[in-house]
C-alpha cells in the first residue's frame, strides 16, 4: 500500500485532531471519525499531488482543506491534483458531489470573473465601478457589509409598513417561547431587491455562475433565545456548501441585538464532514477566534450583509440581548439549485430553505 508521510490525516485515531475543537459534539463524531480513517487506510495515497499542493500553499487544518492560496491556474496538471486530494480525504462521502466538486469548479471561474472585472472598470457601465472592490471584499471575507439596501433598488419604508404586521405577530410568539420563529407571507416591497441587477451581479460574481433566488422569510430571534434553545448561537456552518443569505435589517442590529458573527476567511474551508454529515456540529469558541477574525454583522435598520453559509459563523445569544427582526433571503448557484433541486433539498441538506417564501428568480 502507498503511504505517504507528508500527507496530514486529521482522521488518525491517535491525533483525534478535531477532538479539541469541537463543542460537546466529539462524541457522536467518533464513530463517523473511524469510518473515515477505515475508509483511508484502504485507499492509495496520492502522494505526488498531495505533496505538490502542499508545496503551492494548500493548507491542512483541523476542519478542512484550503486551497485559496495555491492559485487559480486551471491548467490540466493542477486540476488533476487538486482533484485526486479532494477525492482521496473525501472518500466515501456520497453527497461531497453536490457539496465540494460542484463549488469548487465554480471557485475557479469565480476567481476567473474577478481577474477580469479587476481590469475592466472603464468598460462597465455608468454605476457600476464599486463590483469589482466589493466583489474582492466579498470573496476574501466570505460577507460584505451593507449601510443601506436603499441603494440597490429597495423602498426600506414601504417594506417595514408591509412586514410589521407579521413581526408583531412573531414578537408575541417569542415572548413566550425560547425558539427563533419565521414568516413566509409575502412581501411585494422587497421583490426589487430581489430583482436589482446589482445584487444579482455580486452574487453571480461570487458564486461564478447564475444566482438562483429560491425565496426569503422573516425572521424573529427574541431576547429569550439561549445556545441550549437555538442551536445556531454555536459555531457552525449550514452543511452545503457555498450559498449565500443576504440579511435585511428591520430595526438597528447592535453588539446586544442577537449580531451574527462570521469568521473570516473560513468560507474558503472544503470541510472534512460535509453534508448531512456535517449536520449538528459546533465548534468550540476559543478555537474559531484564535484561528480567524471575527465580525459582528452590527448594522442600522434598512441596511445588513449579504455572507457565504460555508463560512463558520453563529447567531450571538450569549448573556442578556435584544430581539433581532430581520428579513433572509436565501441565494445559490443555478448548477447547484438544479442538481439539489429548487425548493425541495435533499437528505439532511439546509440549502434550498425549506421554510420560506418560494420564488423562482435567475439572474442577471
């Protein structure tokens, strides 16, 4: 059997190497941690690309691979790497297809489209100059803060006036119960949003390909939420992949206000446990702030953020805090909405929402 020192394998029984990071889930992930070092141990080690990846920057952590710095020539060779490294540390993985291949092709044409956005300002029309340093913030943090959607086609006033009636309603739900609580009534003032050629060509520009907009909902996390009852106040990342959420804000979202909190970077991460596999682990928060830069998605009413759930981030709970009303609207790739299916997700997989009000927008 070809072994290959240099190769990491966070799988090895004896390094237990996510172990220390993650919170109160390495217990249940034991048995899946031997499935996959039995599953590597059968297999040839690739050690030519894996050695050569290593050697153009590819990094091993205790969650995942990260290719971001090994560079996006798409010549015959490096693809061939790259590709025998992500098949070998996600063999047996039948839904790693959906979660990794699809997003890593789309990652390099992605990095294709910024080069060239990056070189072509004097050709874009009147308006358009900010994509392409947005564009890059965006693709380096994996989130990009917004002051105010109003300058991407959205009425800010006649959407609150439209939605208050159901935050109301969800408002009473949460002070009676510690659990996040959602609308999918329809809301006619948001859809130039949904339809603003601006936040069409960021998203595709991330993303590489076609935005699908599958549809958004209201969201209300009140002030009685706790990590015990909201499992997203712990760090995670939503289990498929690249997709994107853009978060419209319907009151100030302050450092006590339930602020998501994004890691910085980590969006780059092609994790060990994707998909269903993925689904119910934390991360331990001493590990996630030491390893990256954290931002609080703090903001004003009518402005928020748009961020990559492959990113880890979790909603902040902790302590005394605010309510947070906030409209989500849910974004991925048209190749990965059409293998998924629109709408309907498969297995454990969060993306398509399940819970939302459906649409069915392309673009740009």
């Amino acid at each position: 059997m070809d072994r290959c020192e240099q190769a990491p394998n966070p799988f090895a029984a004896h390094r237990s190497s996510l172990a220390p990071y993650l919170e109160n889930t390495w217990p249940k992930m034991q048995s899946l941690w031997r499935t996959r070092l039995t599953t590597l141990s059968s297999l040839s080690t690739p050690c030519e690309s894996i050695t050569s990846l290593l050697s153009a920057g590819l990094r091993v952590g205790p969650l995942g691979l990260d290719f971001s710095s090994v560079g996006t020539t798409a010549d015959a060779k490096s693809l061939a790497a790259t590709n025998a490294t992500m098949a070998y540390y996600n063999a047996g993985c039948s839904e790693c297809a959906i979660v990794i291949y699809i997003d890593w092709e789309l990652r390099l044409a992605s990095s294709a489209a910024a080069a060239s956005l990056a070189g072509m300002n004097s050709q874009l029309a009147l308006g358009d100059e900010w994509l392409a340093p947005a564009a890059a913030r965006f693709r380096r943090d994996g989130f990009l803060k917004v002051q105010s959607w109003e300058g991407w086609g959205l009425d800010f006033a006649s959407l609150r006036a439209q939605a208050w009636p159901e935050v109301k309603r969800l408002h009473a739900l949460g002070a009676q119960s510690a659990k996040a609580h959602f609308s999918t009534a329809r809301l006619q003032a948001l859809e130039p949003l949904v339809r603003s050629r601006a936040v069409q060509r960021l998203a595709s520009s991330y993303l590489g390909d076609r935005v699908a907009i599958d549809g958004y909902k209201i969201v209300h996390t009140g002030s009685l939420l706790t990590r015990a009852t909201y499992p997203s106040g712990n760090w995670h990342n939503d289990g498929c992949g690249t997709r994107l959420k853009l978060f419209v804000y319907l009151d100030e979202v302050g450092a006590t206000s339930g602020a998501t909190r994004i890691a910085a970077g980590s969006q780059n991460n092609v994790y060990f446990l994707a998909g269903s596999s993925n689904s119910g682990v934390y991360w331990n928060d001493t590990f996630i702030e030491r390893a990256y830069d954290v931002h609080s998605m703090v903001g004003k009413r009518g402005g928020g953020f748009i961020f990559d759930t492959n990113a880890a981030h979790r909603g902040d709970v902790d302590g005394k805090h605010e309510a947070r009303d906030a409209i989500v609207i849910d974004m991925l790739s048209v190749r990965k909405a059409s293998v998924l299916g629109r709408g309907k997700g498969k297995g454990r997989f969060s993306c398509p929402e399940k819970v939302r009000y459906a649409l069915d927008v392309v673009g740009p």
